[in-house]
C-alpha cells in the first residue's frame, strides 16, 4: 500500500453520490461513524441493525448534522438466519442497488450462549450470519459493477484473531461444546472466520468485487458489554484505564474500515483479499499462519455453507 494511507481521514473519502453503502451494526460505536461519514459524502446508507429503536436514535442523530442525508434502517438480527434471510430476501425484491457491503456488526467475548439457531452465539453473530447475508446479497452486489468501480465488501475483524484455539484455529467439532475454549478463543475464533471468509469469497468472486478485511484497533465501544457480562462489574473500569493508555477513539476506529471500503487506492493497487490495520495500513504480517491458509478457508466455506442450509432446512 502508499506510504500516504496511513494519512488517511475522512476528507480523503471520495464523493460517494449515487452508491448505496450497507453497514452491519450501524447503529453505534464504529458503526455508526461509518454511516455519518458515508452520509456526508452523499451515499446511500443502509443501517442494518437489531434494534429499530436505537437504529432511529442514531439516523436522528445523523440527520441533526445532515439535514440531506440518504439513511434508511434495515432490521438485521445476525444470530437468527432466518430473520437474516428474511431480510436479505426483502432486500434484493426492493430492487435497490448495492455497492459496498460492510460486515461490522458482532459480539465479542461474550458468555458461552447458543443463537436461536443453537449455534454458540459468537460464531453466529460474528461469522454465521454475516456468511449468509453476503452471499445472500452477492447477486445484488455483482450487478452493482461498473466501469470506474468494482463493488466491495469488507469484513471487519481483530488482530485478536491471533486468540483463535491452536493449532486448528477453529474446533468445527467443538464450535458448541461449552467446555472447549474460554471467552477469548471463541472470539477469536469467529475473528478469524472473518479473514478466513474474505479469503475464500476473494478466491471465488475477487475478479469482479474488491473483498478486504480489516482491524479496526482497539476502540473503546460497547463491544465491551461482552467481556463485563463475563467477567463482572470490575471489568469496566479496566477498560476506560486501557482507553486512557491508548485504545482509540469510535471515530478513528471507522477511518481502516472506511478506507477498505471507499479509496480510490483499493483500486490503484488492485488491493484484493488484504488485512488493513489503523490506521489503513496493508500489514500482510499482521496475520497468523492459520489466517494466511487456502485450505482452512475451503474447509470454513463447506462447513458454514452445509451448517446454514441445515438450519434454514435447504
């Protein structure tokens, strides 16, 4: 990558008129910067989250500074295919373009809890869910191509996929055992499932969409409500103590996501299937063994595939 990402801010990001941008979890921390930012530049923002309610507080939010702003709320609840697929479906019949889809919602360190689809709930939410959305919307997205910009997806993970079990990387015979792995390992798991998904969707889709994933940093939002449900009360404080000494800010944690997303520079650089840290650095080094491997994304695409179509009864 150009040694001048690293520069990137939100006045970089290029006029987005005419683009309609899908974010996961859109609706806080991160998420919702991305939304505000993307608005500013004349997108077409679909928030896509759980809750109506805080979904509405925060476009409020958005149209209080953006009077014009182009936002509409997509209900999305990850750890339920078939809501997700309920949506997806709603979506492509409404017949609107996509062009940039970006996977961002998720859970992290959680307590051990099964989805309403009795899969445990951080590999639902943070990898499961996300897996059917996109390829539910990939026949929206391909037909979004155009001569001066490919559609993009990027898929929002975590160094913390470095947390991932060893040496499998994910347990597929374990994903439910509530005994396997700790809190830690279940997210990284599904962190790495992120990078492992954008490998095996660049494999069969990068000649026609820019596929990326990304790191945002250590940012300080309510992913943290996860580690305090397991942990206790005490946790928070040591949170705003990491803040104070260096986790970052919701607004700089949504410029490496925002950059994945909207740089001219992904196609200069024909930047495809990359691992970007904060901020927008391409850090190939920044990945494990286990998220660099073919043959674990082939086998994470089989399983999530076969495990989907058995829930949704298909």
């Amino acid at each position: 990558m150009s040694e001048t990402s690293k520069h990137f801010t939100v006045d970089a990001i290029p006029d987005l008129t005419g683009k309609v941008v899908m974010v996961t979890g859109g609706n806080t921390g991160i998420g919702y910067e991305m939304c505000l930012e993307l608005a500013r530049k004349g997108a077409q923002v679909v928030m896509a989250s759980r809750s109506a309610d805080r979904a509405a507080a925060a476009i409020a939010r958005i149209k209080q500074q953006l009077p014009q702003a182009s936002i509409e709320f997509m209900h999305l609840q990850l750890s339920d295919l078939h809501q997700v697929q309920k949506a997806s479906s709603e979506y492509i019949a409404s017949g609107k373009p996509l062009n940039i889809l970006i996977n961002n919602a998720g859970i992290m360190a959680s307590p051990f809890k099964l989805s309403m689809d009795g899969i445990e709930e951080q590999f639902a939410t943070n990898h499961v869910g996300h897996f059917l959305l996109t390829t539910a919307l990939l026949p929206v997205l391909l037909k979004s191509h155009d001569d001066k910009d490919m559609p993009r997806i990027v898929n929002v993970s975590s160094n913390y996929h470095n947390k991932a079990p060893l040496p499998q990387g994910i347990r597929f015979d374990k994903i439910n055992d509530p005994g396997d792995q700790d809190i830690w390992q279940r997210y990284g798991q599904s962190k790495l499932s992120n990078i492992l998904f954008s490998n095996a969707l660049n494999k069969r889709y990068g000649d026609r969409i820019y596929i990326n994933s990304v790191h945002p940093g250590f940012v300080k939002t309510e992913l943290t409500r996860g580690p305090t449900a397991s942990y206790g009360a005490w946790f928070t404080p040591l949170m705003w103590v990491a803040k104070a000494i260096g986790a970052i800010s919701s607004q700089q944690g949504a410029l490496t996501p925002l950059y994945a997303a909207t740089s001219p520079d992904i196609v200069k650089n024909n930047a495809k299937n990359r691992y970007f840290v904060p901020i927008a650095i391409d850090s190939p080094e920044g990945l494990t063994d286990l998220a660099k491997s073919d043959d674990l994304a082939e086998q994470l695409w089989k399983f999530t595939d076969k495990l989907v179509k058995q829930k949704l009864g298909l």
